[in-house]
C-alpha cells in the first residue's frame, strides 16, 4: 500500500516541497460564466467547478466568486 501524499507544501520537507508543481493539478478549477455576465450590464454570475473532484458551486455576483472559491478550498483541505 501506498503512503498518501500530503498536499499541503507546509507539512512536507523542503526537497519535497520543491517537487510540487508552481500550478498544481488539484487545484485547478474552471469558471463558467452565464448568458447573462456582461461588462456593461453589471450581471456577474456563473459557476465554478474544481477540475479533480468534480464539485462545483454557484456565484451570483463578483462578490460572491472568492467566498465561494475560498470555501470550496477549504472544503478540500487546501486552505492556506
């Protein structure tokens, strides 16, 4: 059996920590916006999804994008 990786920089040791990625694939997300996100019309909403797990959230302002990318960090364990 395979030891688990850690994927938190701060727990591992510095020749390990050179070894991760500048742009790591776990967390990679996309971000959708709808129809109706427009520079003019001040609508800024949409989704977004994490590339590796799948799990995907909704945002209804420009407000709202961090909080929401934030928490979905959070969630998988990669907060800061």
């Amino acid at each position: 059996m395979r030891a688990k990786r850690s994927r938190n920089p701060r727990r591992l040791a510095p020749s390990q920590r050179e070894a991760i990625p500048a742009f790591p694939v776990w967390k990679a997300f996309v971000l959708q916006f709808s129809r109706e996100t427009g520079t003019q019309g001040g609508i800024f909403s949409g989704r977004v999804e994490h590339l590796s797990s799948g799990r995907r959230a909704r945002f209804a302002s420009r407000e709202e994008l961090l909080p929401v990318l934030s928490k979905m960090l959070e969630d998988l364990g990669e907060s800061e």
